[in-house]
C-alpha cells in the first residue's frame, strides 16, 4: 500500500456506529471502508464527469472530426486514462 496520511473527520454516532458495523461485517478496518468509499465515489465523479464531456461533445456541430486514435489521445489527455471510445 502506498504511504498513507491520518485525516480527521468528525461524524455523529449514528454515522460512526454504522461505519463500525460495515468495517465488522466485511471483516476490515473502519479505514479500509472509508477508502474503498472514497474510491467507489471518485470513480463515480469521473463517470460523471466523462458522460458530461461526451454529451457535450455530441452538442457540437463538428466538420472536421479527427481521426480517432487522434481523439482517444486527446481525450486520455484532457481527462485521464481509462478513456474507452469503444
């Protein structure tokens, strides 16, 4: 794992005694839950984010549309890698 840093975050009993409850249930740290969360909503946000661009991009009244080797490039580049024009 990579170096990891201490964050605190204050949460009310209820949200804290359900965190516990979801770390006892698989078994793991109440961090490990908290970064597989962070995780799952980071993906979410660039799913989001990526389906904004696309529909966007679909607005557009285009003439010349580049290659699309040419197009996956600068899409990786503007938004990351994990681009799929497939």
């Amino acid at each position: 794992m990579a170096q990891t840093e201490r964050v605190e975050v204050r949460l009310d009993g209820d949200t804290r005694r359900k965190l516990r409850e979801v770390a006892s249930s698989r078994d793991v740290s109440v961090s490990e839950v908290v970064r597989e969360l962070i995780e799952r909503s980071y993906e979410a946000e660039l799913v989001k984010s990526r389906t904004r661009t696309a529909e966007e991009f679909g607005r557009l009244e285009l003439e010349d549309v580049p290659e699309m080797e040419i197009l996956r490039r600068q899409l990786e580049e503007a938004h990351g890698s994990g681009t799929d024009l497939r």
